[in-house]
C-alpha cells in the first residue's frame, strides 16, 4: 500500500507542477475529454433550458464532420468523449458517428477509454435499438458506454420540469429496456442526472432511492443560468432557492448517500458561502464544441474560439486569445458560481494538488474508494 502511496502522490505533484506551469503561460496540454454537441434539436421543451430554441436553420454538423474534427492530431491523449445536446437520439445517423468513433479507437484515439451520450429518454424504441447497435461496434473496440438519462423526479414533477405530457412514463420505459441490455453486456454503464430546482427539490431522497435499486450512478447538481451552454440568463430570477430548499439540499449532500462525491461536498459549502471553491482546467484538458462547429474552452462562459469546420482545432487552442483564456481560469464571475458537475473529474487528476490534498487528509484506503467512485483511474492510467 505505502508504495501505491507513493506513486499516486508522485503522480499528482507532477501534474500539480505542469498545471501550474500551463496556467501562468497559457499554454494548453492535450485534450483528454471533450464535449461534442451534436445536435441542439429537442423533443423536449424544458423549464430551465433554452437549447430547444436555438433555430432550426442553425445547422448541426454532419457526421464527417465530426469524424474529421475527431481526426485532429490534438486530440490523440483523448481519454473520455462526451456526445450531448439537444437529444442526440434525434439524429438518425448517430449509429454511424460511434461506429466511427469505434474505428478512430483502433487508429486515432487509441487511449479512449469511454463514450457518455445523454439522454432525456423520450424515444424508448430508437434508444434501445441504437444502443444495441453501437455496442455491437463498442465491445470489440474495447470502449465503455455510458448513457445519461435526464431524471428531474420519479413522477409527474419530471413531466413538469420537461414541459412533456407522459416524460417520467417514457423515460422509466427506456431506462427499464437498457437494463436488461446492461444483463448482457458489461461495458455499458447507466446513469441519471437531475438538474435540481425549486420544484423538484423534495424529490432528490426518491431519485437517490430510485438509483441505487437499479444499480445506476447519479449526477445531480443545481440549475446552471448562463449565456453559454444554456442561453438561459432571463431565467435567472424562476429558479432562485429558498433558505428552506437550501438547507434540504445540504443536508442531501451532506448524507450517507452522496460519501463518494466530491461534487456533493463542494455544492454544500457553495450553498453555505455562496461561492464555489473547486479545481478547474477547461481549456487545458478540456474542450467543448456547438452543433455548429464553435469551439468554447467553457461550456458556460460564452467566448469562442471560432469554427473548427475552418479554422484547424490546433490552430484554436493554441491562438493568443484561447492562451489569454487559460490564465483567467478560476478568475471569471461565473467561475465563483459554477455547479457544472462534470468538468471537476477532469480536473482534479490534472490540476493535482487539489487531490493531492484530499489523499493526505483521507488517507490512502478512503481516498481509494472516492477514486473508485469517481471512475478517474483512466485520467492517471
């Protein structure tokens, strides 16, 4: 144990140093995750989400584009790839995107480990029969799949939440058919995540429940108002919490329930302070990309670097303005407020020192464990 010890702390000052190096200069390490959204098309018309009303002239990239894009020398220590929205499942040729993504794993990407879609779960039969066919691609490419269903509550209050009559019945149907697909194979992985608001607030306890009897793991997270990922800024006065419905949400992340979550620990002193304090390195190892081609270093912070379907992606995020970006991070106004919950596991095993820290104060057996549940392995393999 002590030499595991050893050369996981070994392995996280190093990357402490090297991130501190890249921040003072800008410059940017390799990409290791990136999200591509594929599509802002939308079945749903959801409360806090203005995705749906992107217009339909706005085009979303073909998918030789997005191979083409994929195909960039920068993204080679690609670890984990992020296919979202819209609905991806909207897309008739989605198949075609991971069957080449399966055959860039075998030339390109040879360090893809993983492959998330998310999904709200509304068109049950496409689901499974797509799943089905992208996992026939992903086994003997040695790819995990992860699917994300969007799950605001275990009833109506979902429907309500997604502005769709019948959601929770359709969602829970399709969630049902995948996890008797997951019987049968092992690399595929499922899981929900809930965009907490004042509506579903008490329905956190339930969705918990709900999770662990299936064997899913959950991401659930605040209501995130932004002119970037969202274009949701007018929203900002519908969905303020309460000092009532904070205190429910701390206590829920405080719980047994949310022990292995780094998440959870850091939301419940933002609901407490006001501010959030976490380790962040969107546009060093991190990229996300619009339907449309744009590239941003953050999804919420509405600065593009330009279109990759012109502009070479190596040429975006080694230009002066992506560097000028890089040493702002953690310094914006929307940094001190930030619940997205996925960019802190890319983070934390490249920013270093943050875990660092959490090994010395937990000790090595539970530090393991956190690791585990965090599934970050792949990010110091």
């Amino acid at each position: 144990m002590s030499g595991e010890l050893i050369r996981l702390a070994a392995r996280l000052v190093w990357n402490g140093v090297r991130f501190q190096v890249l921040k003072r200069t800008g410059r940017p390490g390799k990409p290791q995750s990136i999200s591509l959204e594929v599509t802002h098309d939308c079945l749903a018309r959801c409360i806090m989400c203005n995705i749906w009303k992107i217009p339909p002239e706005v085009p979303n990239l073909s998918v030789e584009k997005w191979i083409r894009l994929l195909h960039s020398p920068v993204l080679s220590e690609l670890v984990e790839l992020d296919i979202t929205g819209g609905e991806p499942f909207l897309r008739k040729d989605l198949p075609d995107l991971f069957r080449g993504i399966a055959d860039l794993k075998r030339t390109q990407l040879r360090g893809l480990k993983s492959v998330a879609v998310t999904t709200n779960g509304l068109l049950t039969t496409r689901v499974l029969k797509y799943i089905e066919a992208i996992l026939l691609e992903f086994g003997p490419a040695a790819l995990d799949l992860v699917v994300v269903f969007a799950v605001d509550a275990t009833g109506p209050i979902h429907d309500a939440v997604r502005n769709v009559s019948g959601a929770w019945d359709k969602v829970s149907a399709t969630l049902e058919g995948l996890l008797e697909i997951r019987k049968t194979n092992p690399n595929l992985i499922i899981g929900l995540k809930t965009t907490v608001l004042p509506i579903n607030v008490r329905e956190l306890e339930n969705i918990a429940a709900y999770a662990r009897q299936r064997g899913l793991f959950t991401i659930i997270s605040p209501c995130i108002i932004t002119e970037g990922r969202y274009g949701n800024p007018e929203k900002s006065g519908d969905f303020q919490f309460s000092p009532k419905e904070k205190d429910r949400m701390i206590r829920f992340f405080q719980g047994a329930g949310c022990r292995w979550s780094f998440h959870a620990n850091r939301l419940a002193a933002y609901l407490k302070t006001g501010v959030m304090r976490k380790p962040c390195t969107s546009g060093f190892n991190y990229l996300f990309v619009r339907s449309s081609g744009e590239v941003f270093l953050c999804p919420l912070i509405n600065q593009t670097l330009g279109n990759s379907t012109r502009i070479p992606l190596d040429v975006l995020i080694h230009s002066p303005g992506a560097a000028r970006f890089r040493r702002r991070v953690g310094d914006y106004p929307q940094c001190r407020g930030c619940t997205e919950p996925g960019l802190e596991r890319v983070s934390l095993p490249y920013e270093g020192f943050a875990y660092l820290a959490l090994l010395i104060r937990m000790g090595l057996r539970n530090f393991m464990e956190l690791h585990r549940h965090l599934g970050l392995e792949k990010y110091l393999s």
